[in-house]
RNA sequence: GGAGCUGUGGCUCAGUGGUAGAGCGUUCGGCUUACAUCCGAAAGGUCGCGGGUUCGAUCCCUGCCAGCUCCACCA
C-alpha cells in the first residue's frame, strides 16, 4: 500500500476520480443495476437538475444546489436505491437573447435587425453552446454525480416535440387562447413580459390633478398625464355622493389628440374614494385595470372604446395629435402638463412615490398596451380534469395529505397559495427569437395548430415564440421520455423524489411545473419541493458582478478544493434561509478536509492489513465500546438527517464526531492501548462511507489509495445500524477527568510530571472500574502525570504541586453553585406538579442531572478535604 | 396596502418547553514522530424589548422595536 502525502492536494485527485467515476458509468443507475450494485426491483430515487441558463457561468448559488443534490443522490445511490440525477441546461430566451443582442452590439456595433433572425439565431446558439460547456464543466469540477447520459437541454428536440405537444393538447382543451388584452411591453426588448417577470420598483413621481376641459365636471388625478390623450371614460365609485349624479354621463372634450374626446362616466367599485379625487381617468388602452373596466362594460353592452396613444416603439402614435405623434412618453408628457397648465386646467401637482413596473430581464420601464398575445386560461375548467380549472389542480397538488407535494421549509405553502389567488391569465406569447416558435400556422384568416406543419402551400408560422417557463414547466417529464408515455423512465423515476432549487423561483419554475405536470399527466411532479436560500456574500449583499462581491466557485474550488467548498454550502444554514458566505468559512473546511486526510493517514499506520469488507469488531476496551457506540450513532444521525433534509446538522455532527471524539481522544487512546487493526479498520471504512456524500474527492481519494484504484467508494453499500443499549458511559467520566487535569496543569503551570490533585469517581462496576484504570492508566501516561492506584477508588493523585491558597477558594466558591444547583434541581424534583405533568423522560433525566451533580459535589468535597 | 423571514458570546450561524452550543476570532501554553491546514487550556451570552400561557420559556401566544425579503392594478 501506498503511504499517503503529508497533506492532501486536491488537485491531485479530483480531476483524474471525476473522470474514473464518469467513465464508469455509475452515474447511470442502469449501470448500478447491471453490474448489481444495485438491486433490479430496488426503490426509485430521482432528481431532475434545475437547468442552470446558459447565460453564462455557474455561480456559487448553482454550487449550493449541486451539493446538496449531489448528497442526496449519493446517499441514496449507497443505500442501494434506484437512482437517477437527470442533468440539463436552459435556453433561458429572454435572458440568453438579450446577453447576445449586448454582446453582439459591444462587439460588431449590430443590432439583431441588421443581422436577421436566422444569423442573429446562430451567434445565440453558439453563445448558448459555449456557456452550456463551461457549465457542464463546472458542474463537473463539483463532484456532481449526474447521469451525463440522459442530458437535456430546454430547447433540443426531444424537449420541443414535448412542448408542441403539450401546446397542441393545450389548445385543444381551450386552455391556451389568443386574445387582445393590455399585456406588459417591454420597449428596449419589443416583446411581451409576463406579470412575474416584472420587478415594481420606488420612484419619486408626481400626481397631476387636472380637468380634461374647462367645463369638465370632475377633477381626475394621474401620474402619467400623456395616457390621457387616451381616456375613454372616468371611472367613480357608485357610492361616491359627489360624483353619482354624473354617473351614465357622457362628455366631449378637446385636449389636443387627433379627434376630441368622448368621456363617458362609469361606475366602478374599485375606486377609492380617499384617493387622489376619488376619480379615474380611464385608460383602456394603456393599464389593465383600466382595460378590465373597458371589458367590463362592454361586456354590459357600453362601450367606452378603446384609443392607443403609445405605440410599440415607445413613441406617441397619430391618436394622441399632432402635437404629440412621434414624441416619447416624456416629452408628451411635459407637453401635456404645459398644455394643461397653459390653459389653467392643472389644479395640483403632488409629489409622490409611485412603483413602477420594470423589466427583469430588460431594464427598462415597462409600458403597458393593447396587442394580440397567446395566454393561458387558469380559470377554465377542464373536462379531463373533472372540470378542475389549473388553478383548482395547482391548489390541489399542494399539502400534507397522501399524494400531494410537500414544501420543505412549510411556510412557502402560504407564498405559494397566495400566489395562486391572484393568479391571472399566463402570457406565453414573446417576440423574441430563440426560444419554442409558437406551433400555430396561419393561411389568411385560416389558422392550424398543431405537433408537426400543417401541408400545403401558403402556410405561415406564427413568428412568436413561448415564454422559456412553458418549456421549463414540462422539465421532469419532458426528460424522462415525454411524449412517449410508455417510456421506461416516464414510468420508473416519475413523479420525481425530491424538487431541490432555490425559494426565488418558486413562482417562475415551481408552480409552472405544478400546473403543466398535473394538467397533462395527471399527476405531481414531485413528492417534496425543498428549497433553500441564497448565497450571500459575507455582508449579506447580493453577489453581483457590478458590486463585485462575487466568490467564483470555480476559483474556490482552485484555492481550497471541492471538498471544502461543498462542505463551506452545505454546513451552517437552514432552509429557506439566505447563507452568508466568506473565504475564511471555505478555508476552515479546506482544514478539516486535510484533517481527515490525517486521521486516516494515522489510522493506515495502525491497520495491518486494511480489508473493504469487515465486520463491526468486538470491543476490548471501555474506549473502543465508546467509539464503536458513537460511531453506531452518529451513522444513525446521518441517515436521519439526510433523510429529513437537515443536512447542516449532519455535517456538524460528523465533522463533531470525526475530530473531537475519534481523532482527539480515541486515536490518542489508541497511540497507549495499541493493537486496534481491526477496530481501526472499521472505523476508517465507515467515516470515509459517512462522509461520501459530503466530500466525495477526498474519501474517493483515500478509498482508492488503501484499496486500489479499481474499487470505488462511491457505490459501497451504506450501513444499517440496530439500535444498542449504550454501555461506554463510564467514559465520558474519564474525559472529564482528563479535561480538568489538563485545566489544572494549565492553571498552575504544572510541568509535565509534576504532581497534582484530581480524582475520578470509577463507578460501582468492577468491569468498569478496571477498564477505566486501564485508560487512565495510559491517559496519565499521555499527560506525563503519575498514576496512584487507591482502594476502589482511582485517583491521579498528584497533590504536592497544588497552590492551596488558590485552590482552596476556587473549589469553595464551585461548591456552593453545586450546592446551589442541586438544590435547585433537589426543590424541582420534590415539586408535585412538575413530576406528574412533566414527561417521565424529562424527570428521569432531571434525576439524572441531580445524581451527577451529587456526586461532582462528593468528588469537589473530598478534594477540599485533601487540600486540608 | 398585504404576507413572510430574521434578531442567540467580537463575527458567521446551529439548537432545545427544564439554569445555552459550534466554527472562526481573541488570550495563554505547546513544532507531543497522522496533521502547525495541528494540539491543550481559557475568557466571552440577562438567547432584541414588554406582557401572557406553564410548576418552569431563549424555545409556545401576543404587542412593540430593529433589519431583510416577497407579493400588490392606489390611478
């Protein structure tokens, strides 16, 4: 066998196990079951990857997600489970565009236009190719133990067939409609946003009281004065005594479009009455309230029309006049407000902070405008569904019954129905160019929709194409075999385990993939959503590129290693929470990668002939029952806690148990007892199984070190462990004792050798009382201290050195808040209604607590007495 | 305007209905032949504030203060 480095160079290793680990093809469970690491008729366990957009890189919060899935797959992949981690990427449209349109300008002073939609096309997919391959590789670089195999990308063919598909059933359910409605117009993108992809954001704005004319009756307030070239009515509330007389009536007035304008007065009960005046000027074309009314009215046989003042390149159109047509939305406005002041029509102005809907993805001032877009209807009711609308099965979906899906942390249930009580009609049409072409073909007023075109001659497809969340919203089954609904992975890994993302886009990709899976499959996607934060840089600000606060995971993995940057995202948050993360929490883990390194480096020195498969060893000595007992829990913790999603707790509790029980004290141990080959042996076998999904390079590492590089760690079955009734107990006596001689020694600066006072209560047992003298025994060696054996009692008694003068107070002044304590812990017991309606446990244990601090106090006493 | 989260030692965060834990940092002492990316010891907290429930609350309820976030068609 090789001797291990001094220390372990991650570099060394990472690259050459990924590659071994790929090329082995376990990542496929078709694989495992093939070559019988796992079982043909074993339990499914399957992730589909969030597909990352290939705008570019991964960034550290894509590493959170890799790790924690990745600790899961390999989990249950060692448990013996079926299981499958489906990996992909995302054309992200919007955003993938809308970088390439910046970097194409930038580069070549080009706007898409000049290129045309089939060039302009190819530099995306290049762009999207390369930044799909630096993504692949990063997730590579973490460890990620995906089937490569089964691969996707939102936008390939399989995943577009799935869309069509979908798309077609849709619009044969009449779920997805065309209608004409006031959508959200992003200018700087010439396309559609849907309602959740607007981010309001606070801005100081002004609202102008004015009248339309100077024998207007009511005085309206607006903020946005050149939409008023557009108003077809005023809208008051029906309650409001100053206005009802008005209501049913109709103005005309001049305010300088292109034809006066007819105002009709309408009752609405929206309005509120505080606000402004208490009246709205009604904007059909330019706000979808205002369009809802307009459609309201209509629908009662009034209309009110419609008039569009702003057209699609942010200009003023010929409706809103001469004066205006051709200038844009600000400088109509100040043209507007002069008129309006000019002809001392403007009563108020106000200042005010208004919220202003933005585009996410373009930046710009979102300006809202009548246009003919495809939507989804979520309030229709479905024949195929027992006449549930979406929303009904969204809603359904949810909770904690049998069947439905669970939401880890549980608060996000509340986020998530609310969001679904106001949702409204889904605009999936875009204008951009990369994404879904919309599968809808016209011929003059002939329109076909379907999977494949339509034959003939003179058939047009619809230029648009789909919001990139419809295709995400088929994500878990559009890659395992969607359409075929035979298909073997359709039918073996869906619904899915475990949704694993991050809590922003549970509205964006969570719900869609609610609503898409249990329309068309009739079914969930997943049985569990968990969600966890984001990565926050250590002053808890956003990581961003223009604050550059970015931690590149990539640079961290170069610096520290995989292990440690994993371990740095998986230990010390919760989830649902945000994490702060700085280098020195990365580096802090790098160090216990290196000290698990050591620990087995000490243990091989220690294990004769190191064997894979051995048995859990007979305990010879109290330590060893203590470590075997720890260890039996601590695998029992981890399995648990996986299981449960507390994976921060199980990296506390075994980074715990790896350094401060086995390394600092039962390798100490081990260093005087000796002969522990077997014991050791087992030990290292099972750290390095427990600690697999956390640090796979490092345990991978040292496994193929000590067994050979044709054996993997990764699909060692994991361990199962019988509850045990704890004997070792004894010996955490032992280390207290120890502790307060090192605390002695320290305090008085005893030399190493030197006599000082400290005893240890061995117990009633005699099996315990010789074990314990055996330690000790070797302890004391270990401290350079003498050892006395008295009677029944074992006492390191090295009392010469001891400062009376200090000690005596000290131990005085510990006595009397042992004293007090127990009797403290003495009036509890004694009190009745704590013991009857206090759990037995918690009595028994409070007996317990009483029992050790009796005889702490006995030990203290009787040093006093010694001391005198 | 609605909803949610957070407030625990200097910092980052776990945690529990029964007199508080970790890592980092700090101080002191150690190159003890697995590891100085280490070892030993120590200091350091009225668990944001007030009220309630309880035999008992840091943990449950309620109000307040502070910070953060999401949602929303106040024109």
């Amino acid at each position: 066998m090789k001797e291990l480095s001094k220390a372990y160079e991650p570099k060394n290793y990472e690259d050459n196990i990924y590659k071994k680990w790929e090329e082995s093809g376990l990542f496929n469970p078709d694989v495992c079951v093939k070559q019988r690491f796992t079982k043909k008729n074993a339990k499914p366990f399957s992730i589909v990857l969030p597909p990352p957009n290939v705008t570019g890189t991964l960034h550290m919060g894509h590493a959170a997600m890799l790790a924690i899935e990745d600790v899961m797959v390999r989990y249950h992949r060692m448990k013996g489970d079926r299981t499958l981690w489906v990996p992909g990427t995302d054309h992200a449209a919007i955003a993938t565009q809308a970088k390439v349109e910046k970097l194409v300008m930038e580069k070549e002073g080009k706007t898409k236009y000049d290129l045309g939609r089939d060039e302009f096309l190819k530099r995306v997919e290049s762009f999207a190719q390369e930044s799909h391959d630096t993504i692949v590789n990063q997730s590579r670089k973490m460890g990620a133990s995906l089937d490569w195999s089964r691969e996707a990308y939102t936008l390939d063919e399989k995943r577009n067939l799935a869309v069509r598909t979908v798309f077609k059933k849709m619009y044969d359910d009449k779920l997805i409609y065309r209608g004409y409605r006031v959508i959200n117009w992003s200018v700087k993108g010439q396309s559609t946003v849907s309602d959740d992809e607007l981010v309001h954001v606070e801005r100081p704005g002004k609202l102008y009281y004015f009248k339309y004319s100077k024998d207007f009756p009511i005085t309206i307030a607006t903020t946005r004065p050149e939409t008023k070239l557009g108003d077809t009515a005023v809208a008051v509330n029906p309650k409001d005594a100053r206005y009802k007389k008005y209501i049913g009536q109709e103005f005309v007035v001049d305010v300088g479009a292109a034809a006066p304008l007819k105002i009709k007065i309408i009752a609405d009960e929206n309005i509120e009455l505080e606000f402004g005046t208490g009246a709205l000027g009604v904007t059909p074309a330019h706000s979808s309230v205002d369009f809802e009314m307009y459609q309201k009215q209509k629908a009662d046989g009034n209309d009110i029309g419609l008039i569009q003042v702003i057209s699609e390149d942010g200009k003023m159109t010929a409706a809103a006049g001469k004066d205006y047509a051709g200038l844009t939305v600000l400088a109509a406005r100040e043209k507007f407000v002069e008129y309006l002041r000019k002809n001392n029509l403007l009563e108020k102005e106000e200042d005010i902070v208004q919220n202003v809907g933005t585009s996410d993805r373009f930046g710009d001032v979102i300006e809202p405008l009548p246009k003919t877009q495809w939507f989804i209807d979520v309030n229709k009711p479905i024949k195929s569904r027992g006449k549930k609308t979406l929303k009904q099965l969204m809603q359904k979906a949810v909770g904690n019954k049998k069947g439905q899906i669970e939401i880890i942390p549980d608060r996000f249930n509340k986020t998530y129905f609310h969001w679904i009580d106001n949702l409204r009609d889904w605009c999936i049409s875009r204008q951009i160019w990369y994404g879904h072409q919309i599968p809808v073909w016209y011929k003059g007023e002939e329109v076909f929709v379907g999977v494949e075109a339509p034959r003939g001659e003179g058939w047009q497809q619809d230029p648009d194409t789909l919001d990139t969340w419809f295709s995400s919203g088929l994500w878990t089954f559009s890659t395992l075999g969607y359409p075929d609904l035979k298909a073997s992975d359709l039918k073996n890994y869906h619904p899915t385990s475990v949704m694993e993302t991050g809590y922003d886009i549970l509205f964006f990709w969570v719900a869609r993939m609610i609503l898409m899976t249990t329309y068309v499959l009739d079914d969930i996607p997943f049985k569990k959503v968990y969600l966890h934060g984001l990565v926050r840089d250590e002053k808890g600000q956003k990581m961003s590129k223009s604050l550059g606060n970015v931690i590149d995971p990539l640079d961290m993995i170069n610096k520290y290693g995989t292990d440690a940057t994993r371990l740095s995202l998986l230990v010390g948050n919760t989830p649902g929470n945000d994490m702060k993360l700085s280098e020195e929490k990365i580096a802090g883990f790098r160090n216990f990668t290196n000290k698990l390194w050591n620990i087995s480096r000490f243990m091989l020195l220690n294990i004769e002939n190191p064997k894979i498969d051995i048995k859990k060893p007979k305990a010879k000595t109290l330590a060893d029952e203590w470590i075997l007992e720890g260890l039996d829990k601590v695998i029992q913790e981890t399995s648990k806690n996986i299981e449960e999603f507390n994976f921060s707790m199980v990296g506390e509790k075994l980074r715990d148990f790896t350094w401060s029980e086995l390394a600092d004290w039962y390798l100490e141990i081990a260093k005087v007892e000796g002969k522990k080959s077997e014991i050791l042996n087992y030990i290292l076998n099972t750290i390095l199984k427990l600690w697999h999904p956390y640090m796979p390079f490092v345990t991978e590492a040292i496994w193929q070190e000590v067994y050979g590089a044709d054996k993997t760690l990764m699909v060692e079955p994991w361990m199962g462990v019988k509850k045990a009734n704890p004997t070792a107990k004894g010996f955490n006596d032992i280390i207290n004792t120890i502790t307060s001689i090192r605390s002695l020694r320290a305090e008085y600066k005893i030399e190493p050798a030197k006599k000082i006072g400290a005893h240890v209560n061995a117990g009633k047992k005699e099996k315990l009382l010789r074990n314990n003298q055996e330690i000790i025994k070797s302890l004391a060696r270990l401290e350079s201290l003498e050892f006395v054996k008295t009677g029944a009692e074992v006492s390191l008694d090295l009392a010469g050195a001891v400062d009376v003068a200090k000690e005596k107070p000290r131990l005085e002044k510990e006595i009397a808040e042992l004293k007090k304590y127990t009797a403290g812990l003495e009036n509890k017991l004694l009190n009745k209604e704590f013991v009857s309606n206090a759990p037995k446990e918690v009595v028994e244990k409070e007996k317990g607590k009483l029992n050790e601090a009796k005889s702490k106090l006995e030990k203290l006493e009787e040093q006093l007495n010694n001391l005198k």
